[in-house]
C-alpha cells in the first residue's frame, strides 16, 4: 500500500516537472533534435549528473531501502536487442515528438492527439509481447522486475 | 488556474529536481523512474493478468495528473483543447499527421519493449546507474532520432 502511495506521488513529481519544462511539447522534442534549442539535452545531463554521483555513493555503502530491499543498480551489459531496439525506439521519438511519460502529460494538457500517440504506445508494447511468446528477446533495462511476470 | 509556474521551467532548475527524484525512487524502492514498464503494468491491469506492479499503475495515473497540474491548474491561459501537433498540421492535413503520429508512437512502443526502457528508463536512470546497456541505448536513439529528424526536415523540404 504504501508502496502505491510512493509510486503516485512520484508519477504526479515527474509529470510536473515534465509538464513544468513543456517536455510534453512537439515543438520542444522537435527543436531539440533539429539542434535549434540544446535545453533538453542540458536538461537530461543535468538530472544524470545530479543522480549518478550519489547513486554511485549510495551503492557503495551497501544502502538498504526502505520498501525494495538493498540497492542494487543494474549493469547489463550491451546486447543486439537494445541496439534495435534503441534504434526503432528514436526514430518513433523523432516521428512522434514524444516519448512514453511525455505522452501522457500531453493528454494532461488537453492535446488531443495524445489520444492517437498513447494508444500507439500500448500497441508497439503489445506486438513485442506477443513476439516474446514465440521465444524473442525479452527485454531487461527498466523492464527487468517484471520479466518473470507477464505472460 | 494559478499563475504560479513560469511559461517554461529552466533546464538548470527541471533537470536537478528530476535527478534527485531518479535517486529518491531508488532510495526507497530500490526502482528506476522510468515510464514504458508502466504503460506494459497497466496494459496488465487492463486485461487482467496476474502478477500486476501495481504501484506502476498508480505511477502511471500519477504522471497523468501531475501533469495536469503543471500544464492546468499552475498555469493560466492553457485551458480548451488543440490537436498538440500543431507544427505537424501546418505541414500535413490531418489525413497524413494521424497515420504519422500513430506510426511513431508504435515504433517507439516497440523499440522501448525490445531494448527494455525509454528516454526515462535507459536515457537517465540507467545512464545514471552507469550501466553499458543503458549508455547504447541512449547513443542509438539519439542517433536514429536525430538523424530522422533531419530526414523528416528535407523531405519535406525544411517545412518541418
């Protein structure tokens, strides 16, 4: 329960300061791949190099989190899935001028398109699922608790 | 509602609150703050699987209404509706924006689930973790977005 309580109230900070810095924006994911504006580039080294630091400090005091046991980050090594995979992935960004948490703030601002990118997400999601019941690549990254899990 | 937010929250103030939000998941969860392993907990939840995460599900409707608060209620003059793809639109009818737009948005649905994560999954948190997979992801889909990007720009001859 409190772990819900946790997992809210860390969607609604994310979806604020994506909203707050109109991430959820085309013309801002559009302007920085086109290199006209570099702010998101700055925007995504600065939460990593705020983060990695004291990931990297927190890891080696052998922290023990409240609700998922020891940290333990992970350091999978780089395989042919996560190159196509990474590949398909940014042309569909580039395409769409959104990426999974943005798209949802998009609906958040009453863009009415996101009704077309969301359900577009489910389904790529989808297809790869049923690709993973005929012996596919599953992925691991941020999917990797739930591997075991879906059917 | 409340004029409290700025038109555009600086990179320099946004990015450092999110990394700190990166490292208080892990904190207390031991959990990255990524995005695409909540559309798939929630597509779950929506056809009944067992095994459901469900605090992704709540993080899922949590990214939707902390966006609404910073896009609606901190913000004056955003309220009605509009299509979001209004650069697409001047280029396109809308017949050719749709496809495109649900086009991209599967393509980046798949490739997220192939590689294991998206631009919050692999892009920060897993770079953050300095994990070598996380950092290959990253540079191809910056490579293949950026290089679409320039694509999209000439073929329709700079109009985008």
């Amino acid at each position: 329960m409190k772990l819900n309580l946790i997992g809210l109230a860390f969607g609604i900070m994310f979806g604020g300061v994506l909203g707050a810095s109109n991430l959820h924006e085309y013309d801002t994911i559009h302007s920085m791949l086109a290199f006209e504006e570099l702010d998101v580039f700055f925007f995504m080294a600065s939460a990593i190099a705020v983060s990695a630091p004291l990931l990297w400090l927190l890891e080696r005091r052998g922290m023990k989190t409240p609700y998922g046991g020891e940290l333990s980050l992970s350091r999978s090594k780089p395989e042919r899935h996560h190159i196509k995979g990474g590949a398909l992935f940014g042309i569909g960004w580039a395409i769409a001028g959104t990426c999974p948490a943005p798209a949802l703030v998009m609906l958040s601002s009453g863009a009415l398109l996101s009704l077309i990118a969301i359900p577009g997400i489910f389904i790529g999601l989808r297809i790869h699922e049923r690709q993973q019941r005929n012996g596919l690549h599953v992925g691991d990254g941020e999917h990797r608790q739930f591997v075991t899990v879906s059917k | 509602m409340f004029d409290l937010l700025p038109d555009r929250l600086p990179w320099f103030v946004g990015g450092p609150i999110l990394g700190l939000l990166i490292v208080g998941l892990f904190v207390l969860a031991n959990q990255p703050l990524g995005a695409s392993g909540a559309y798939v907990q929630t597509s779950n939840l929506l056809r009944r699987h067992d095994g459901v995460v469900i605090w992704r599900v709540f993080y899922f409707a949590g990214l939707f209404i902390g966006g609404v608060l910073a896009t609606r209620v901190f913000r004056t003059g955003t309220e009605g509706v509009r299509s979001g793809y209004d650069a697409l639109r001047e280029v396109f009818p809308l017949g050719v924006t749709i496809p495109l737009v649900l086009g991209g948005a599967i393509l980046l649905g798949y490739g997220a689930a192939v590689a294991g994560g998206c631009t919050s999954g692999h892009g920060m948190c897993g770079t953050a973790q300095r994990s070598p997979a996380s950092i290959a992801v990253t540079i191809t889909f910056m490579i293949t977005a950026i290089a679409t990007t320039f694509i999209l720009r000439a073929a329709t001859g700079g109009a985008l």
